[in-house]
C-alpha cells in the first residue's frame, strides 16, 4: 500500500507540509478555455486559453445568471394530495428517470392525460434560462505579423499565479503572469516585451505599434436557434430539439458606459424574481493612462462590445486590470480601489499561503495522485467561497457556453450537493458554508417554478 500523509493543521495544531511547490505545466498553445489553467478567488475566475494572435483571459462569475423562469405552456403544478392518490390509488409508476412506462399504464388511470402531462409535460428547462451565462473575455493581442509563437504556460498552485513566456524566431520575446485579486473581484495582468525593436518589428513601420495591445469584450447574446443550429451543424449529434418549446428572447445587447473617466462594458439582463429592474454587472479596462490610448467600440455595437487600451510606441511594459462587478455586490459605479500588480500579487499568494496551510497532501510513492490532490482543491478553491459569493454547479463559470441542454443543472437531489463532498474532511469548513449560498440563490426560483 502506498504509503500517504494528510497534515490538518486546524485539527492537528501542526504546520502546513513543507512539501515542493505543485506547479502545472503546460507547452504549447491551449485552444478551449476547458483546457487552459485556471484562477480566481471563489467568485471571480478565468480560464486562459490562446489564438493565433492573442492570449484570452476568459472571466466567469457564480452569480452571472438569466434567472427567468417561464411557465408558459406548463402543467399545473401536481398537488402532494394529487401525488399520493395517484400512486395509492391507480398505481402510478415511473420504470425510469423518462417514465418510459405510461405510455401503456395510462389506459388504467382515470385521468391518462393529466398523467401524461406530470410525467412528460413541458417544463420551465425546455426554456433556455434559468441558467449560467458568460461574462466576457480580455484579450492580450500579439502583433499580426508576428508568426505563430512558442508558448511555455505555468500554474503556481500554492500562489494562485500563471505565467506565460512566448518567443518568436526574430528573437522577440514575451512574458505574462496574471492573478485574481483575493479581496476585490479583479483580475490583474502584467507584461513585459524583449529584444522589440525597429529591426525585429514587421510591417506596420510608419504606424510602429507595439509588440501587444489589449481588448475587454462581451458579444451579444445570441439566438438560441441560429446557436443550436450552428452547433448542430459542427456536432451532428447535438440535440437541436433542446430548446424547441423556449418562449424567452435573448439578453439586451452589451453597451458601453464610463464611470470616472474609465470605460467599461454593461451588460444587463431581463427583470427577474430577485431583480426587478434586470441583473446587470460591468466590467472596466484599468491600465496607466500616460502610457497608452482607450478606444471605445466604433463598430456594430448589435453584435459585441469592445474597449480596447493601447500602449503607445516604446511602451514595452505595463499591468492592466479587469474589474467585475455585479449588481449582487453592491453598486455597479463604485470601481474597486486601485492597486499595483505587486499589491496583488502579493494578496493572492498570502490568501493561497492561509488556504494550505490548513491542509496538505504527501504521497511520496505516487506524484500523479498528489499532483491531482492539488489541482482540483485548486479549482475549487478558484470558484467556491463561503460568504457572498454564488458557488457554481457541476460547471465552471469561466468555461460555460451561450446555452447547454441542460441549462444550469441544479437539481435538488445530489447535483446541488455533490460540489460540496469531501470539504469536511479536507477542513474547508468556510468552503462548505457556500452551499447555503447558492440554496438561497436558487429558492425564489424554485417557488416560481412550484407556484407556476
């Protein structure tokens, strides 16, 4: 048997392991937001993905949700009293979780079309909300003559930090390092170019750009048909039927807006139970103003909103960063207090330093297990947060598409519990306290559906 360790310093009054760093590496370009690494603060996360010409910082929040809830064209809801007789007194039976059986029990009940309708009716899930949405992406873009670079991507799990380190055949070079602040929801980048200069540049000689520029962006929410079609159109397996019986409209389109002289991105949704103006957030691109240029979105603001920062010629440095605030923090016009990449950085490796040292990992004679020990503590620790903060399902905030068959998957049975498993005896008993956040979260919803 393999010999393994635990060390709960909260339980056992011990030290932290004085174990070897866990750093994820990862070479070469990671194409999906699902395979790139992962930080946060249990509210806000990303996920850091790549194109051919840019690094993309995929943001995600617990609480960015289209909470609507449409009864239209539902069964009545079944009373408990219309429940027990029907499995008393005519025998209801479900073989399966499709109740592939009623079909031949109907014609033994009195009421074969109300059993039908229980079983099978439309549901508020054939609608495209309730459900988590995205929240937008940053993008860090490398000049478009450069050719495709080779990229070295590092995870530092005890710091919560990522670093990139991109070089180009011409000799230039490009590192990147990012965190999520622990204490405000945001993200923090920093850059650094070498070897850019008039001999290593191409084209664009009498603009001379930069080596990098910067865009904050959220594309309108689109379609759910033209969506679905188009994924049926790369997947022919995917359900197109999903959504056929959906009544909702999408989102409002995203609109720029500036709050003390900073321009942001707003995106608002529909009114809903708990918000009855509409759930909003913003997100702002914060980056030193005497070493570059904001530009608003000049073009289709139907289709997506852009704030672009550009840092003007011989700037070969800086930090940028993306705060995110939603109308369930407070208020959307009070931008997080400004603080150096150093500042930051510091913060999230302090944070991570508290969050291990209540428990650690050592299986000498299997690394693979160890390393995966703390990688997945290290997702949960990105996304879940006892407090404020709305842990997600069986999802990741910074990963989730426009629309999915089964829309945020709360289910009440195991699906809202299941994230939450193993956090006792791990000592993350502030961790735990999140699943009574996001009951809470769920409940008017839940009565919505109940009562409609």
């Amino acid at each position: 048997m393999k010999c393994m360790m635990f060390a709960v310093s909260a339980i056992l009054g011990l030290s932290p392991l004085m174990a070897a760093p866990h750093i994820r590496t990862i070479k070469g370009a990671v194409l999906t937001p699902d395979e790139g690494f992962l930080i946060g603060n249990g509210d806000l996360s990303c996920s850091i993905y790549q194109e051919a010409d840019a690094i993309v910082f995929r943001l995600g929040k617990g609480d960015v949700w289209d909470r609507r809830v449409d009864a239209t064209g539902c069964p009545r809801p079944v009373t408990v009293r219309e429940f027990i007789d029907g499995v008393l007194k005519e025998g209801w039976t479900a073989k399966d979780w499709t109740a592939s059986n009623i079909a031949q029990d109907a014609s033994r009940v009195k009421d074969p079309v109300r059993l039908k309708e229980i079983f099978h009716g439309k549901q508020p899930c054939h609608n495209i909300a309730p459900r988590p949405k995205p929240t937008g992406e940053f993008r860090l873009f490398t000049h478009p003559d450069l050719p495709a670079p080779e990229i070295d991507q590092r995870l530092i799990i005890e710091e919560g930090r990522v670093e990139l380190a991109l070089r180009w055949p011409n000799g230039v070079k490009l590192r990147v390092e990012a965190v999520v602040d622990p204490d405000q929801n945001v993200l923090a980048v920093k850059w650094k170019a070498d070897n850019w200069t008039d001999e290593t540049r191409y084209g664009y000689g009498w603009l001379k750009p930069g080596p990098v520029w910067f865009g904050l962006m959220r594309w309108a929410d689109p379609d759910w048909r033209d969506w679905t079609e188009k994924m049926a159109g790369r997947n022919p397996h995917w359900p197109i039927e999903t959504f056929d019986l959906n009544t909702l409209p999408p989102l409002p389109p995203p609109a720029s807006v500036s709050v003390d002289g900073w321009l942001g991105i707003e995106q608002r949704f529909q009114p809903d139970e708990d918000f009855p103006d509409g759930f909003a957030y913003r997100m702002f691109v914060l980056a030193d103003k005497a070493k570059g240029t904001f530009r608003p979105n000049r073009y289709d603001r139907e289709k997506e909103e852009w704030v672009h920062y550009l840092p003007k010629t011989g700037v070969l440095e800086g930090e940028v960063s993306i705060p995110v605030m939603t109308a369930r923090d407070g208020n959307l016009d009070r931008i997080p207090a400004p603080r150096s990449y150093a500042e930051r950085r510091a913060a999230a490796k302090k944070a991570a330093e508290a969050f291990w040292g209540k428990s650690a990992l050592s299986v000498p004679g299997d690394p693979f297990l160890e390393d995966a020990w703390y990688a997945i503590w290290h997702t949960r620790r990105s996304v879940i947060r006892g407090g404020k903060a709305v842990p997600p399902g069986l999802f990741l905030p910074s990963t989730v598409d426009d629309f999915a068959r089964w829309n945020g998957d709360y289910h009440g049975n195991y699906n809202m519990q299941s994230i939450f498993w193993g956090e006792m005896t791990a000592d993350r008993l502030e961790e735990a306290e999140a699943f009574f956040e996001i009951v809470d979260y769920a409940r008017p919803l839940g009565e919505k559906i109940a009562r409609e």
